[in-house]
C-alpha cells in the first residue's frame, strides 16, 4: 500500500527530514542559552543519552527486526571498558571512549555470534539472559583484584562500579559552566549518531535490513544473507551505544551495575515504543515525552514505576505505530481528505458545466 | 560424600520441580498462542501474595490460601486476555509477537511495582510451609521439598490429563498444531486462548506459592524462576512440554552441582553456556522440529 507511492513520498520525506533536523540544531544550540537551572540540563544531558540508545534499539528492533534485550549490557560494556581502561591504565578519559566503543562491538559479535542464528523471540530471551548474567557476575564479584589504599576493588568493581577515573576534561578548561560544555559534547554525540543511522537506513544495507524484517524468506531467497547483515546491523548499534556508554561514564564520572536493571532497559524500550517503533524520529519524540512524563511523575514518586509499565502497554494497544506513526496517519488522513474535498469541487463543476 | 550427593540431588530435584511448574505455564502459552508471556513473574509473585493474604493476613486454612493463589491466578490470566491480547490479536500478526511481548512487559513491571506498594519491598514468610524432615537412614528428605516434589507431580498429571483427554485439551492441541485449520474445523480459537491464559495463569499461582515456600515472599519473586524457564524453554524448543519438564530437571541438578562444585555464583552462567552451545548444535532446540515456513 505505502510501497506504491514511495518514489513520489519519498522526496517530500526527506525534505521533512531535513527541515526537522535544522530546526532540532537551531533548538539544541538556543536551549543553553535559555535555561539557567542546572538541574534542567543535566536532565536534557540524560535524556540525550537515552535517545542515543533508543535511536539504536530502534535501528536494531525497528529496522533490521532483531529483537535484543541486550542493549543496556553493549551500554554498560562500552561504559565499563572506558572506565577500566582510565582506571587501571591511567589513560585520557578521550583516548579511552574509543577502545571502550570497539570492545563492545566486540562483545556484541561475540554475543551475535551466538544468538543470531536463531530468530525472533530466541534472540530475545538469550540475550535477557546474557544481560541479566552480566549484571550478576558484576554484583556478586567480590574477590581482591588490586587494593587501592587500604580498601579492596574488584576487577570489574563489585557492586559499588568505578568513580573519579577521569572526566571530558570540561571542568578544567570551562569552569563554572563545565555543563553547558558536557552539554554540548553529548549533543554532538547524538547528532553524529542519528546523521549516520539516517544514511544506513537510506542505504543499500538499510533496505536489506528492512527486508529481512518485513518478509525474512523473500530477502533471503533474493539473495541477502540474514546471518551477515544481522551481524553487522548488531555491531553497528552497539558501536554507538558502546561510545554513547563511555561518554556517559565520562559525563558521570562513574559507572555502576544499576545501569544494567530491568527497568533502565525498560525504559529504553518505552521510549522507542512511545515514539514509534520503526521511524526515524520516534527514539527522540519517544524520550521527549517519556522524560517530560517521567518528571512529571517524580512528583508522585513511588508511582512512577507503576505509570511506566501502563504507559508502555497502553501505548502498544492503542497505538502500535507510536506517537510518530499516528502523526504520519494525521498527516495522510488530512491530505486525503484535502483530496476527497478537491475531487467534491470538481465532481459539482461537472454538472454546472454540462447543464450549460 | 553420600551426604552430599543427596544434597545436590534434593536440591536439583526440587529447584527442577519449580522451574517445570513455571516452564510449563510459559510454554504451554507459546505453543498454543505464539505468544512470549513476559508477565509471567508478575503472576508468579501473585500467587504467592495472595496465599499470604488469605492465611497470614485472613487467617484462613491453609487450602484457602491454596485455592486462592490458584483462583487469583486464573483470573489475573483472564484479565490479561481480555484487556490485552484479545486487542493485540486484532492487529497484524506479524506484529503480534513483538507487540505481545513489549505489552507483557510492561504490565509485568505495573504489577510488580502494584505489590511493592501494596505490601511493601521488606521480604514476608510464606505461611504455606512444612517444617521437619523425613530421615532415612543417612539421608534426610525435608517435608518442604517432599511436598513441593509431589504437588507438582500431582499438577503435572492433572495438565496431562487436561491435554490429553478432555475437549478443552484437544481444542488446544489442535490450535497449537495449526491455528486456521482448527478454526475451519469449528474450534472457537479466541475461546481457546482465553482457557490457555487462564490456565497458564492458575498454574502459575501454584508456582508462586511453591517458589516463595522454598524462600521468602518478596516483589521480584518470580525473576529469577522466569529467567531460568526462559531458559529450559529456549533449550527444549518453545512449546514443546514433555521437553521443557526434561530440561528443566536437567538443567536444575546441573544448575546445583555446579554451584557446590564453583560456588552459587557460577550456576546460572553455566546454565547460559550450556544453552547457547545446545542452540549452536540445534537452533531450534533439543526436542523442537525444525520449522519448514511456506510463503
């Protein structure tokens, strides 16, 4: 049905794309300048990293149609290698985030490698399962791998994680306004981030991608392995989650296990749905509306766990497409009729002029 | 030494006993409805909530408390049915998997907040409970894991039967073996899912109470059971029961030597490679066909 108008759609998409993309910069530059409140920014700087990661799950789930639960663990291994690197090597916070972003895609082709070759819901319960075995071999470490002073540490750092191993360096050269700085650094992240999912999606490897999810035995039969490209759709995301894992360790100065719970990975799962599964900026329309639904519900505080998980199940009921996907029906509802009203106008002209 | 291999097997054979009670609520779900039930947990720990309302809180005997747990269970599967998976089921049903799944987890995480609430996150003792043990010679069996050993024998026998010899299980059978053609032959499939949930949901209530008895009452109860069923249900093929009862006994007396031989820490990541080594041999798991997709 949409694969007939695409060649018309198409040019009109990307003109929206565009035209979104410069109007987000032109807001993303502006907002430091409008909000004072410190709290308020570092709220936008979380938000921007759990867009980062949405935008990934999305291009993982949403697009090439291979379920993994295991994104908060290529989150946390890109954090935790960054931190371990810095921490026992002594390296520059930035020399670090790039090794960190590598050794997770590592970790994600080794955990491709495995998983992978089943399909659907296979993938995801043993990738829960690889995630959930992380979190535990982490918190239950408890054997002496260096003493730092007179306190013992763990290898990956037990429950407790790593702290001051270093930071982006925006304290020193900015001072007070270290965050508008951090700010900034992240944003770019982002923006790298979605400008290179954008030109995967439009490629020719986008569209194998995309087959593969929407009909699996017709792309294979045409000739696209499902193996390969799922391996290098696996990598790919986990490359920038792993990076967008180092920064966040650099932003925080600290990583811990509880980036690896349930409900952080949960959340990253709302947000995609929220925003819409399968579009480009549903990720972000997704964290906009979750983070601003999130604050809202701190007030209520022990409730919003609750609110969460309804949130999620609601808005898969009631719109399985997202925010995202019911504007673009919005949109083509309108033009339709638009169209029914164009063609109203014709069909009374008809009968004017015959009756002449 | 004699001691300490009864040990182990006690242990395995109990923790077996609960991860096939709580595989065969997940996989019976799947076989029949292709649907991945990630609520499953939250049901769990309300079961095990409810038999501590009625008998701690009510003070009523201890079968009430079974019933109960059974009774709030059924109905948790029902409503999850109606309110949930008969909208999902109108949509596309490629979508359906997936859908289903996020939807589940999210009302997973609502009802496990929803008795965190309730009952607050400090661990309750679960009343329905044997104290003492059976000694034999050297061997001493615990009442506890005697009783959860035979409850679930008894229900596994009942689930037969109700496979296997009744209308109601033969509709389900015949869904789970082809959905259109059973619809054709007159199986009202949407009645069938309901009776499945409703099902799945009751055993899992008797989970959740056997589960809290062998530990303690607490919100995040039924996590861990449900990983490891995941687990047995991916290594005996989805939907696949006789399978999934085998691997779950397995993979439990392997799960309890392994952690006195390494310590508890190592037994569930040795569980993990087990099953990705048994997927890299047969992706479609131990006792699962392989697929043939037509299009």
């Amino acid at each position: 049905m949409n694969k007939t108008c695409n060649s018309k759609g198409m040019s009109g998409n990307a003109r929206i794309d565009l035209f979104v993309s410069l109007l987000l910069i032109a807001a993303a530059i502006a907002l430091p300048f409008m909000i004072d409140s410190r709290y308020v920014l570092g709220q936008i700087v979380l938000a921007l990293f759990y867009a980062t990661i949405a935008s990934q799950w999305n291009l993982l789930f949403g697009f090439a149609g291979v379920f993994s639960l295991a994104q908060m663990a290529m989150f946390a291994f890109g954090g935790y290698a960054t931190a371990m690197i810095c921490f026992y090597f002594g390296w520059n916070v930035w020399a670090a985030l790039l090794p960190g972003a590598l050794s997770a895609v590592v970790f994600s082709l080794v955990v491709g490698l495995a998983c992978l070759r089943l399909t659907g819901v296979y993938v995801a319960l043993l990738t829960l399962a690889i995630a959930q075995t992380m979190y535990l071999l982490i918190v239950t470490d408890t054997e002496c791998f260096t003493m730092v002073g007179s306190i013992c540490r763990q290898f990956t750092g037990g429950a407790v994680g790593f702290a001051r191993f270093g930071d982006l360096g925006t304290r020193a050269l900015l001072k007070g306004q270290w965050l508008v700085g951090n700010y900034a650094i992240i944003a770019t992240l982002f923006a790298v981030t979605m400008v290179v999912t954008y030109i995967i999606v439009k490629s020719p490897i986008g569209l194998a991608f995309r087959a593969l999810k929407d009909n699996p035995g017709y792309a294979v039969a045409r000739g696209v392995n499902r193996f390969q490209a799922q391996l290098l759709v696996f990598g790919i995301s986990a490359f920038f989650t792993g990076l967008a894992g180092g920064f966040y360790a650099a932003h925080f100065q600290a990583i811990g296990p509880g980036i690896l719970s349930m409900s952080q990975l949960m959340f990253i799962i709302a947000i995609t749905v929220v925003g819409g599964v399968g579009t480009f900026w549903g990720p972000l329309v997704g964290t906009i509306v979750l983070v601003a639904a999130d604050e809202l519900m701190r007030e209520a505080g022990e409730f919003r766990t609750l609110g969460l998980g309804l949130i999620i199940a609601l808005s898969i009921l009631l719109m399985p497409k997202g925010l995202v996907g019911r504007l673009g029906d919005l949109l083509s509802w309108l033009r339709h009729r638009n169209r029914a009203a164009a063609s109203a106008i014709t069909f009374q002209e008809k009968p004017a002029t015959t009756g002449k | 030494m004699l001691d300490i291999l009864t040990a182990i097997l006690i242990a395995g054979l109990t923790t077996g006993a609960l991860y096939a009670l709580a595989t065969v609520g997940l996989s019976l779900v799947w076989g029949s409805m292709g649907m991945l039930n990630m609520a499953h947990a939250a049901m769990l720990t309300l079961g095990g909530y409810s038999a501590f309302t009625l008998c701690t809180v009510l003070g009523l005997p201890v079968i009430a408390g079974f019933a109960g747990a059974i009774l709030v269970g059924a109905v948790a599967g029902g409503l999850l049915y109606v309110l949930i998976v008969r909208n999902l089921l109108k949509t596309d049903k490629a979508t359906f998997e997936s859908n289903v799944m996020i939807a589940t987890v999210g009302i997973g995480i609502a009802l496990e907040n929803a008795i965190l609430l309730t009952y607050g996150g400090q661990p309750l003792k679960q009343p329905i409970s044997a104290t003492g043990s059976f000694i034999l010679g050297p061997v001493s069996l615990p009442y506890q894991n005697m009783l959860i050993v035979l409850v679930v024998i008894a229900l596994m026998a009942v689930i037969a039967l109700l496979l296997g010899r009744t209308r109601m299980g033969r509709a389900i059978r015949a869904t789970a073996q082809n959905r259109e053609a059973a619809q054709l032959m007159g199986v009202a499939v949407n009645s069938v899912y309901f009776q499945v949930l409703v099902l799945s949901g009751a055993i899992a209530g008797i989970c959740g109470v056997m589960v809290s008895s062998m530990t303690q009452l607490s919100p995040p109860l039924g996590n861990d059971p449900m990983l490891k069923a995941f687990i047995m249900c991916v290594v005996a093929g989805l939907g696949n029961l006789p399978g999934a009862v085998a691997a779950a006994f397995g993979l439990a007396l392997l799960e309890a030597f392994v952690q006195y031989v390494a310590g508890a820490r190592w037994g569930f990541p040795t569980l993990l490679f087990v099953v990705i080594a048994v997927l890299i041999w047969r992706p479609a798991g131990l006792f699962g066909r392989v697929q043939i997709r037509r299009m």
